[in-house]
C-alpha cells in the first residue's frame, strides 16, 4: 500500500509539473506574439500639404499618445522612424521625399492593448503600409559636445516644487507628460503668440515659434543638462548631429535657447553643413543662447547605428 501512495504521489507531481511547464511556455509563448505581433486595429494616413497657403503649424506636430489611440501629425516619414525606434534623425538615410513629405496618421489600439506597444505596433504599420525596409551599419559621424563655455556656466538652479498634491504626486512607471493626451497637464495660450505647458513634476515649458526665422524659442523651467543635449541635436540646421553631453553639471536649471530649425527642413543622412544654422542678422542665435547660459557646442566624431533605408514606397490613399 505505501509503495502505491509513493506511485500516486510521483505520478501527482509529474503531472503538476507537466502542466506547470506546458503553462510557462504559452505564457511566454503569449507574451513574445504580444509584444511582437501587434498591430493597430485600423489606422489612416493622409498626406499633409505645406506651401505659402498652408503653412507649418507646431500645434499639429508630433506623436500623440492616449489611452485607446495615437495621433501622429505632419511627420516625414523619417521622424516616424525616428520616433518608433528612439533614434535620431540623423542616424537614418533615404530617399529624398522620406524627409520631406509629410504625412497625418489617426490609429486606435486593438482590444486588450495598450499604449505600452504603441511603438511596436507603429514599426509595423512602418513595414506593412510604407512598405519599410531597412539594415544598420555602423558609422562615424561629426557630432557635437555640449561643454562649460571659457568664463563658467551661468545657470539658475530650478525653483522648489510647488507644494501641490498634482505636482507632488511621482509619475507612474511608463508615464510620460510629454505628448499624452491622458496626462495631468494644462497648456495656456498667451495673446503674443507663445503658449506655456504645465508639466507638472516636470516643472513648465513655454513656447514661441517664429514663422518668419523658422525659429522656436524655449523657455524650460526645469532641465537637466542630458536633457539639453538631447533637444539641442534637433535646432543644428543642415547639420543637426547627435549632441552629447559633457559639462559634468548636475542637476535641473531654468533654460532659455533658441531652436533654429532652417528653411527648408534638413535633409537628414547625407552632405550637411558644419556650422551652426543662422538667424537673418548673420549670426547664430543658437550660439548667443548657450553663450548667454555659459555654455558651448564642440565638434566630436562618434561611432553610431545608421539606419539605411533599402525599400520604401508612399502609403496608398485612404
């Protein structure tokens, strides 16, 4: 009798083991379709027209994420990419028209997904509807440095937060108040043209963009200096580069500098010029601004993933 209770107790856990395996690998197997797989449920794209008649509208830009859906407005293709794979534009090279035309996609989630694929499922709509294809070589481009300038950073340490339960509240894993429609944030016009954004724990952003200079101007309440870096790679011009960051200053600091974007959009990936983008004047508002904050840009060649596009075709109409 005991050698049978011994057989059945065996016999029990080699089942339960079983099971327990044959579960983990549908789990896994679940979670890499999930992750991998996903697409939107149903997505538009529409080109957008830029001339004299239409001109670019920085409040209809970029990726917009919700809960159920995303908005992706006026982007070149290029930025798309650069968006669904965290790159920069610079690390991607195509035909002429990926940086140029510029295109307006509305897409809801499918059921049982979130924004947490949202990138995944927009690198598919990449491959399935533009046709995308692409491989990665390694290259060393010209970039930039972002250092101390000769006399020493002049830099207003950011103030306290406000002792308000919405700004006092840390941001969940994943959130973001950047770009996303369910954020707790509120974005104020103001009668000059400039709007300010209210970014919670991440302090606030006002914004004024030139038509004329094609030129943005950014007064940032709170940032650090990685993250200047990082904006600054979009304000070069013909020649925007990666922008580093080695100024070794810590910590968050009110920031004002011009973006000048150039007239017309860069052409990303191939010959650009090395110096810095101008105002009408002749000199380089981008330089009085890092020189009014003690700071300076310096050539640097870095070794990065270059994206090289090999097939690409223009979405059909919807």
């Amino acid at each position: 009798m005991k050698r049978i209770r011994n057989y059945l107790f065996c016999a029990c856990c080699a089942v339960c083991a079983i099971a327990i395996t044959l579960v983990g690998i549908g789990l896994r197997a679940s979670a890499q379709a999930t992750s991998t797989d996903l697409s939107f449920e149903v997505a538009t794209i529409k080109p957008v027209i830029m001339d004299a008649s239409h001109p670019f509208d920085p409040k209809h830009f970029w990726a917009h994420v919700y809960e159920a859906r995303a908005s992706y407005w006026s982007m070149t293709l290029e930025s798309l990419i650069t968006y669904a794979y965290g790159i920069h534009q610079f690390q991607v090279t195509g035909p002429g028209w990926t940086n140029a035309d510029s295109f307006d996609i509305e897409a809801r989630f499918p059921k049982g997904a979130g924004k947490e694929y949202e990138k995944k499922m927009l690198q598919a709509l990449l491959k399935d509807r533009f046709k995308l294809a692409f491989h990665i070589e390694k290259k060393e481009l010209d970039g930039y440095v972002l250092v101390v300038g000769k006399h020493g950073a002049k830099l207003r340490p950011s103030l306290p937060d406000p002792a308000k339960p919405e700004t006092d509240a840390p941001l969940k894993p994943g959130d973001s108040n950047v770009g996303n429609g369910h954020a707790k944030s509120e974005i104020t016009k103001i009668p000059d043209g400039s709007s300010t954004h209210d970014r919670g724990k991440r302090g606030t952003q006002t914004v004024k963009f030139d038509q004329e200079s094609w030129a943005t101007h950014y007064e940032v309440s709170k940032m650090t200096m990685e993250e200047l870096a990082g904006r600054l790679s979009g304000c070069l011009g013909s020649g925007m580069r990666k922008v580093e960051d080695q100024t070794g200053i810590k910590g968050n600091y009110q920031v004002a500098y011009d973006c000048p974007l150039g007239t017309p959009r860069p052409t990303i990936g191939r010959d650009a010029a090395d110096t810095l983008p101008s105002d009408p004047q002749g000199g380089s508002s981008l330089t009085q601004s890092l020189d009014a904050l003690g700071l300076k840009l310096e050539k640097h060649k870095m070794l990065l993933d270059v994206y090289v596009i090999d097939h690409v075709e223009k979405p059909s109409a919807n």
